[in-house]
C-alpha cells in the first residue's frame, strides 16, 4: 500500500499497483500520478508526501 499525504492534512491509502509515478512539477511542488480507482485513466494530484506500507503494518 502507500499512503498519500496531501497538503490540507488529509491522507489517503491506495494499492501500490495503481501508483505511477512521484515528481516535482516546475513549481517545485511533489505530484503523484495515479491510475483512478475504476481503472480508465490517470490522473495527477498535489502531495506533501508519502510513504510505503509494507504487509502487516497497522494503518494509521
């Protein structure tokens, strides 16, 4: 799983397979790429950060 943590405070957990990329845009600002949950396409996102959950872990 990896866990997206976004510039409001907010998170959200999506599986690995549907991450794609993580960069920093001209502006300087992080951006994932990710395929939407329905699988049709992708789409880009501001985040602050993320991190990579391994099996077993507690999610919090």
């Amino acid at each position: 799983m990896i866990k997206y943590l976004y510039p409001n405070g907010d998170w959200c957990y999506r599986a690995l397979h549907t991450a794609h990329a993580v960069y920093h845009d001209e502006d300087g600002k992080l951006i994932a790429r990710a395929e939407k949950p329905d699988g049709s396409a992708l789409y880009e996102f501001e985040i602050v950060g993320f991190e990579l959950i391994e099996p077993g872990q507690v999610y919090t």
